[in-house]
C-alpha cells in the first residue's frame, strides 16, 4: 500500500452534522467518542472543520430548511472525501417519509456512500461504517472507479 | 574559520533536519500520554506523521493567495530560530526570529474574511503578548549567570543552570503551555477540534498549508523544549561512569513537557485575560524572585 493512502486511512477526521434528527443517533456518535469506544486510537478525530475534515457523518432527514448548508458543508470539503448516513432517518427519512417539510433521506441532496442503519444506530455499528467508508476511501485513492 | 573535517561540525545541521521530526514525534507521545490519562488507549505515536501526510494529498483549497506564502515563510522563520538555537547563536535573536514565524501565521489568519479566523487570530497575538516577555526574560536571567546572551555561552557556566536559575526554568511552563496551544490557555485554536471558534486561528487552513503549519508547530515544539534541556548542559560524572549533558538535559526538558500534559489534562480553557495575568505575574515573580535571590547570595557570600 502506498504511504499516501495508508496515511488516509490511518488518519479519517470526522465532520459531524445534524440535519435535524432527535439526537439519538448523535449522542452515539458522541459515544463512540468517548474513552469507552476511543476511536482516536484510529486516528479518528471530530472536528469541527469542513475545509480540514475527510468524512462527513451525517444524522436525521433533509429538510427545505438545511439542504443549502448540507450541499454548502459537503461542497467546502476537500477531495477525497466519504459521507457517512448515521441512522434511520438519514439513510430513508424512516418516520418522516413523505412529511411535507422534509426531503428524506440524505441522499435526496449529496451523494452518500455509507448507510448506517438502526433507530438509534449503535456505536458498534457507527465504528463499523466508518470502516466501510475507509474502504471506499482505499480504492478511491488507489485510483479504482467507484460508484 | 570551520573545520569541515570534524564530523561534529555537522551535528547541529542534522539536528535542523530532524528538528520537526523530533517535535512531531513529542505531539505523538503528547497524544500516546494525554489518552493513557484520560484512559483509553490512544493513536500510535507516529500519528502526527499520518496526519501530516494525509492533509499534504488533500485536495488544495486556498483562501487567500497570501495564504501558502505565509505558511511557508511560517516554515522558514520557525526552522531558522532552530538553527539559531542548534548552532548555539543568540536567545535574543532566536526570541525574536520565533516571534516573526508566529506573526506570519497571523497575518495568513488575518488574510481571510472568517470571523473564527480573525478572532483566532487576535488571540494569538495576546498569546504573544502574554510569553514573549517571559521568554525575554529568561534570556535576560541566564545573561545574568553566564554574562553572554549567545547559546553556546551555557556550556561555559561551571554548575547545570537548573541548580542555580530552578524558578527561571518553571517561568518556561506557562511558554510551553501557550506555544503548544493546550489547556488553560489554547484561547487560539486548541488542538483538540471543538470549541466555540471552529478551529480559531486554523480555520481557514487546509490541505498542505495546514501540514506546513503542523510541521512548523512541531519545530517550535522541538525548539522550546530543547532550549528547555540546555538547562542541564553538564555531563554527569559519578564514579565509574559519565552520563553524557544531552541524556540528563533530555530528562529534564521531558520533565518540563510531562507537567505541561499534566496541566492540559487537569485544568480547563481559560479566557485572554487570565492567561495574561497569570503568564505575567507567574513568570515575572518567579524570574525577578531567581534573579533577586542569586544576587542576596552574591552579597551575603561577599
């Protein structure tokens, strides 16, 4: 493997977005944080910077409200850059499907490449999307076509 | 004239070279020690290295077109004040050489329209405000001792400085603790990533602007604490065995690093304010109170 991409995937630095969901799924996510799950030992850092951040989780459905600043977050990432759908609602929109104020699911307005399911999704289970999206990462930046 | 036929005359360029590698492996151990106290288990110690690597392949995103010159005279400026100090010049010139690399990083925050970047910005210069002093300080304290303000004049002092200047050498924690932007004063931009500025004065940073800045952050990391160990440049000399100056002074300035995460793990963000009184009244107290007592021995001992 070559340096650049262990260095990439040794070292994901994690945006956090809440697009409106009710703080389950971000409070799991804040979990998988803490010294109990220690994700830093990934390299894994929360940060609160879009310009600095290489994956971008996201929880709760997209609404009329928030879609310009979703697209505007996504947009001020660099590339090579992987989205994380933490959650029911984000993945589909699950209990607000077809609400009049909300989109659905995340992917109504940025491409996603990670789905993370449950109600709310569990730290385990968080960890283990991260990890999907790394692999997405490997292959994107060993140069492999993804879709 | 330079002998370039003894080999130690390259040792301070090697020392150059390595100096960021050197810091950024300390950010490492920095990190290895701050998770072992707060009980997890933390990155590896090459850690920085990943990151620095990863951020120089990121896609570049440029605020301003000043921005990548400042970063890299930010570069420069913070690996001349290590030369100054590896080639054992002059504390003065090197305060001084370290307060323009930090003024280039200003300026760069300044060059943007974000808010979080501008008041970074300005913190940064309180933070300025708040250790050069202390700095000069004790460049002045150790003039006292060794009549010279060059480096090498340590080397010439007949007992280790920390016996005869311990109250200088604490002055340097409050230094420390701001130049390597950790609790209670990372007012700034912490390294830790939330706080109430985004990422304050590295807002606006990305990419390979934000690896140089990290690889200039490790180098005065480095600088600080190596001009931390020249406060024991004695070699040991116990009976059988001699311990060599750069072991002990290495233990030393480890020493200093240890109570600096200490104080980063124990105390939270403090505001400017606070941070300005507590650096000045600190480490004046402590650097006047060194200096004060050297002179009553001088006097009581005449």
């Amino acid at each position: 493997m070559k340096t650049m991409t262990k260095a990439r995937l040794k070292s994901p630095w994690v945006l956090h977005f809440d697009c409106g969901s009710c703080n389950g799924c971000d409070i799991e996510i804040l979990a998988a944080l803490t010294p109990k799950f220690d994700v830093e030992r990934f390299g894994i850092i929360n940060i609160g910077d879009p310009k600095q951040a290489d994956v971008l989780v996201l929880t709760g459905p997209a609404n009329k409200r928030n879609q310009h600043v979703l697209k505007n977050l996504y947009d001020q990432m660099p590339q090579p850059k992987v989205v994380i759908a933490v959650g029911e609602c984000a993945c589909s929109g699950a209990i607000f499907h077809n609400c009049p104020n909300t989109l659905g699911g995340v992917d109504k307005v940025i491409p996603v490449d990670v789905y993370v399911p449950g109600c709310a999704a569990r730290p385990e289970s968080i960890v283990d999307g991260v990890i999907l999206a790394l692999q997405k990462l490997q292959k994107v930046s060993e140069g492999e076509k993804v879709d | 004239m330079v002998d370039f036929t003894n080999l130690s005359t390259y040792i301070p360029v090697v020392l150059v070279i390595l100096a960021p590698f050197i810091g950024g492996l300390l950010m490492g151990i920095d990190r290895k020690i701050t998770a072992r106290m707060q009980s997890r288990i933390g990155p590896p110690i090459t850690q920085p290295f990943y990151d620095a690597i990863k951020l120089w392949g990121k896609e570049p995103f440029i605020a301003s077109s000043l921005q990548p010159v400042l970063a890299f005279g930010y570069f420069g400026f913070s690996v001349a004040a290590f030369a100054l100090l590896a080639f054992g010049q002059d504390m003065l010139l090197l305060v001084f050489t370290m307060g323009i690399a930090d003024l280039c990083l200003i300026v760069a925050a300044f060059n943007s329209k974000s808010p979080y970047s501008n008041i970074g910005a300005r913190r940064e210069l309180l933070g300025m405000l708040s250790y050069e002093p202390v700095l000069l300080l004790v460049a002045i304290s150790i003039f006292f001792v060794s009549g010279s303000f060059m480096v090498s004049s340590i080397f010439d002092v007949p007992v280790p400085l920390l016996t005869i200047l311990p109250l200088t050498f604490l002055a340097l924690i409050p230094v420390l603790i701001i130049n390597m932007k950790k609790s209670p004063f990372d007012v700034s931009g912490s390294g830790h990533a939330h706080q109430e500025l985004v990422r304050g004065i590295y807002t606006e940073f990305s990419g390979y602007t934000l690896a140089l800045i990290e690889l200039c952050h490790w180098t005065k990391v480095a600088l600080l604490v190596g001009f931390a160990s020249l406060f024991w440049a004695k070699d040991i000399v116990l009976d059988a065995i001699t311990i060599p100056w750069i072991v002990v002074g290495a233990v030393v300035a480890f020493a200093l690093f240890f109570i600096v995460l200490v104080i980063d793990n124990s105390y939270p963000r403090l505001d400017w304010k606070t941070m300005l009184k507590t650096t000045w009244v600190v480490g004046f107290l402590l650097i006047i109170a060194n200096i004060v007592g050297l002179l009553a021995r001088l006097v009581i001992l005449s």
